[in-house]
C-alpha cells in the first residue's frame, strides 16, 4: 500500500492526460449555495429545473459520500486552433463541441485515474463527476485553485485561459490543499461588452433565458424574435465572451488530445444541411458529438432561427 501524497496523485493526473489538478477541503458550500438560491429565484435558470433540484447535495457533498475529506479538480484543455469561415449559409458550432464528446474522453481518464490511486491504496475510496450530477465543478475548481471564476462565469486559469472541461474526484482521502487564485478579470468587461443578448447582466451572472448557449442547447421551446439579429449564426453553443477574453487571447495552447479536434474537420454546418436533415443522418453525423444534445428538432429549430435571422439582417439592411 503506498500512502497517496500531493506530489504522487499530481504526477499522475499529468500522467493520465489531464492538464490541471487542484485539493480543496470538502466543506459545505453556504455562500456559493446561497449565490445559487438567489439566481434561482430571479429565475436566471430558465427551463433547466435540474439546477433546483438536490440542493443539499450541492451544497455538501458528503451527502454524496459520507466520508468525503477532499475534492481533486481536475481540468482538460480543450483548444484547437481551427476557425471559422464566416460564412452566412453556415451555422457556427460552440468550440467545446467540435470533437467527440468530452464526456467519454473524461470519464475513461477519470475511470483509469481513480483505478490507479485504489491499486495504489485501497483506501482510497472516490466519486467522480464530469459536468453532471449535482456537484458544483466550477466553485470546486476555483476552491482547489485551478483558476479563477470570471466575470462570464467560467473558470479561467493564467497558463492557458478558460478553454478546460471540468472534472472532480469527491474522496475520503485528506491531501495539502491548494491556495485560492485570486481574481483576475480587474477592470476589465470585455465579455459583458460583447455578449450580443446582454445576457451578462451582472458581473459573474449570467441570465440563462438570453443566453445564446441555452437558448440552442437546452432550450426546449421555440427562439423568440426579441433575439432576432443577435445570433451571428450561432447553431450550437456560443463563445463570444470567451472569444474576446484577454486571457484565452494570450494564452490558449492547442489540446494534447486529437479526439477534441473537429469531427472531419468541421466548425460549422450547413443551414441547409440542417433542415434537410433526417434522424439517420443526424444520428450518425453527431453520434460521438456533443451536437446530439439538443437533438434533431432542436438544431432544426436553430437553423430555421438564424435562416429567419438573416433574412431579418438583410431587409433592415435594405431599409436603411
Ligand atoms: S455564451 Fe454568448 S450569449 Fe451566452 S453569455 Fe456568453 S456571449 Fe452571451
Ligand atoms: S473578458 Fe475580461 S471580464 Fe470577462 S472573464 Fe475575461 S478577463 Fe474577466
């Protein structure tokens, strides 16, 4: 049995091909769940009533493993530096989803990781999260030091910026814990500034129900016309506000992970494509692809968004 030391679990999260890793204490969560309560209730959730659910668990998480002592947070770099066209028939795809789902990728390195730390020691009891589940991954990140929470609500780190998935290992095991970031973003609004729907509305707050992000992924119901001409073509996801980040500007690297890099080397889709698109062809096109969250009638609905969209640009254009 080998006792299980900072020094070794960071030497093999590197190992198992994770970029960052961090140990915060496993403490109740008051303040940032009481962040989340009022959030809630201005309603800046929108439709994702799985925000509002399992609070305790969020706010504690040896609710989820009685015996928890420390949270390991992890973060995986995923930038590429494929761009896009620009092109007005095509539909703009959200960086993190270029590739195969991150899910996979992150679960299969966190399943070996953990594997490794129990052969190491036995007692090393774990609970691992990627992005679901009701665990707070970007408050863990920032408590174990991974970056810093900014003004877009993302986590950002100084080597290389906000483009990291988010992972955390809930474990029994008590390891040194890592110092707090402290903020970065300073005077800077360089996000709030140009997020098209103003759906910044406060610094570190954002309101779901203007978010372009929501808006084609999670959302369920149809795109109002109050957002007609914000869109830029966004079909899936938006990255403006990381986009125009100091900090991912300076200091994104490339992924050491070729799965993250664009499925047949594709930004965009096709708004025609799109709406000619049958559930066959959706499903084998977006089969490992994080695109197939928002299903067939969901990425119909963006492409007949930004259509509408376009020809709205184009006839006020014609009007002035
Ligand atoms: S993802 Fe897009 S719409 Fe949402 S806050 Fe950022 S810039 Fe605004
Ligand atoms: S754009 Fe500026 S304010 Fe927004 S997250 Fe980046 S550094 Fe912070």
């Amino acid at each position: 049995m080998t006792k299980l030391t900072n020094q070794i679990v960071i030497s093999l999260a590197k190992e198992f091909g994770f970029d960052l890793i961090g140990f915060a204490k496993a403490e109740p969560l008051n303040e940032e769940v009481k962040k989340l309560d009022v959030w809630i209730e201005k309603g800046f959730q929108a439709t994702m009533s799985y925000m509002e659910k399992n609070i305790h668990n969020r706010k504690d998480v040896k609710e989820i493993l009685p015996d928890a002592k420390s949270v390991i947070s992890l973060a995986v770099n995923y930038y590429t530096d494929h761009q896009y066209s620009n092109d007005k028939s095509k539909g703009k795809i959200s960086r993190y989803a270029w590739g195969k789902d991150y899910h996979l990728i992150i679960w299969e390195m966190l399943s070996d990781f953990e594997v490794k730390l129990t052969e190491l020691d036995p007692e090393f009891k774990s609970l691992s999260y990627v992005d679901t589940g009701p665990v707070m991954d970007k408050v863990w990140a920032v408590k174990a030091g991974l970056g810093w929470m900014g003004k877009h609500t993302n986590v950002i780190n100084k080597e290389i910026g906000s483009w990291i998935f988010l992972a955390n290992i809930i474990t029994n095991y008590e390891f040194e814990y890592s110092e707090i970031i402290t903020d970065h973003c300073g005077s800077c609004t360089a996000c709030i500034d140009a997020c098209p729907t103003d759906a910044i509305v406060d610094e570190f707050v954002v309101d779901s129900n203007k978010c372009i992000s929501f808006l084609t992924i999670e959302n369920k119901g149809e795109i109002s016309p109050e957002f007609n001409g914000k869109f830029d073509n966004w079909i899936f996801g938006c990255d403006i506000c990381q986009d125009v980040c100091p900090w991912n500007i300076k200091f994104a690297d490339q992924t050491a992970i070729k799965d993250f890099h664009p499925i047949e080397g594709k930004t965009e889709i096709e708004i025609d494509e799109v709406l000619n698109m049958d559930e066959e062809e959706f499903k084998a096109r977006f089969a490992v692809s994080p695109v197939k969250r928002t299903k067939l009638r969901g990425l119909i609905r963006n492409a007949g968004f930004i259509r509408k969209e376009n020809s709205y640009l184009t006839s006020n254009d014609r009007n002035t």
